[in-house]
C-alpha cells in the first residue's frame, strides 16, 4: 500500500484497536502520535507499541490550551492523517436521563470533536493533504435500548466527518467513517463473554471481529488507494445490520 503522508494522530490511542493499528502504521513508514488521557492509557501505549505517547483530553479541547501538547508534537507540520477512537459512553434510557449529563456528554463527545477536526483540517490545509477517520459504530444506525444517547453522539460525530469530505475534499482532504459490530476487544470482551451465544446466532459470519481485523481495515482506508471512499461510512459488522 501507499501513502502520501507520514504522520497520523490516533486519538483514543489507548484503546485495543488503536494499540493493533499502531505497529501497522509503523511498517508502513508512518508516525503515529496516540493519545491518551490517564496514566493507566499511557502506561498501555508504552507497553504495547513504540509509538509517541501524548496526553489529550477530547472533552477538555475548548480550554485556551486545549491543543498546546498537539501543536508540539506537530512542529515540524502535520498531522497528514488523523484516525478518532475517542468517544466517552453514557448508558441511560433517553426517557430517564439527566438533561445536564447528557449536555455535558453531547459537548465532550460532539462539541469537542468538533473542535479536534477543525485543528486537523487546518493544518492539513497547509500542506494541501490530508484525510481523516472516524471510527463509529453500527449503534449509530441500529442501537440496543440504553444506547440512545451514545447512539445520537456517534451519528452527529460521523455528520461531522461526512461534512470534512464534502467541503475539503478538493482542497485534498478526504474523509472516510467506519462502523464496526461487535468486536472482541476492550467492552465488547466482557459482553461478548456473557453473550456471545446469542450473538453467534444474530450475526451471518458467526462471530465478532477482532482488533486486528480492524485495524488492518483503517490501514486500508488510510492508504492512497482508499481516498475515493470518501464522505461515506463503511459498516463492518458480520452481516449484523443486513438482517431483519
């Protein structure tokens, strides 16, 4: 595969997919900054990865150094590519939920998000290239009850990598969003283990993904050959939401 760029920003760096995106990115000549927002994150990227480990706080971005520690460690230019874990979980019934908790969810999830891309966007306008994935999640088009709130999030947050497309993509900039199923990793490991029969039955693969299926995925779609995908989300769910 080829890529035109040599940096990439892995927001939510810590999580299991992103810790299996990270030696790909490696072997493929590129930089990965990951971040993270905890001691125990960091401590997991420097355990599993050699990439540079950078503290960023998404819900915190709007603060008057909310990107400082992102400007340093894209001095010299960049990032060329920007790959979004980072998404906080708010597991209510939307009849019951507390007004001021989803406010404060829906700003540190879709507010600041906004913020993230639009820092991305312009510096990858100065070099005149870049492109940007948004990993979601089949919630945002087939949720479970308790999941509307996070499900809301996460299709504003695609609305707002759909629209990066839309409007830079001739300046260079593309975007891409993919939605996984169920994965074995992180909390999907625990449900899994409590569902997986269940699960097994629903899904036309018989399975749920893996890390490493996903991260080799987001390598795809982050290589130059994929920049036609653009402005459009890709589901990656074993057939899950093709079935009634």
């Amino acid at each position: 595969m080829m890529f035109t760029g040599h940096t990439v920003l892995v927001a939510g760096g810590s999580c299991d997919m992103a810790l299996a995106l990270c030696p790909l990115l490696a072997d493929a000549g590129l930089r990965p900054v990951l971040t993270f927002r905890s001691d125990e994150g960091k401590q997991r990227i420097q355990d599993a990865t050699d990439g540079t480990a950078c503290f960023f706080d998404l819900e915190t971005a709007l603060e008057p150094d909310g990107f400082s520690r992102l400007d340093a460690q894209f001095e010299g230019g960049g990032p060329d590519y920007l790959v979004d874990f980072a998404h906080g979980n708010l597991e209510s019934l939307v009849a019951t939920a507390d007004p001021m908790a989803v406010g404060r969810y829906m700003h540190g999830n879709v507010t600041c998000r906004a913020a993230l891309v639009k820092w991305a966007s312009r510096r990858m306008m100065a070099g005149r290239f870049g492109r940007m994935l948004y990993v979601s999640s089949t919630a945002a088009v087939l949720q479970n009850g308790g999941q509307g709130l996070y499900a809301a999030s996460k299709k504003a947050c695609e609305a707002i990598y759909q629209g990066i497309g839309i409007e830079l993509g001739k300046k260079g900039i593309t975007s891409a969003i993919l939605r996984p199923g169920y994965v074995s990793a992180g909390r999907g490991t625990l449900y899994l283990e409590e569902h997986g029969d269940r699960i097994r039955k629903r899904v036309p693969l018989g399975r749920a993904a893996t890390s490493s299926e996903v991260a080799e995925t987001l390598l795809f779609l982050l290589s130059d050959a994929a920049r036609p995908i653009n402005a459009t989300a890709i589901t990656m769910d074993g057939g899950l939401t093709a079935c009634k």
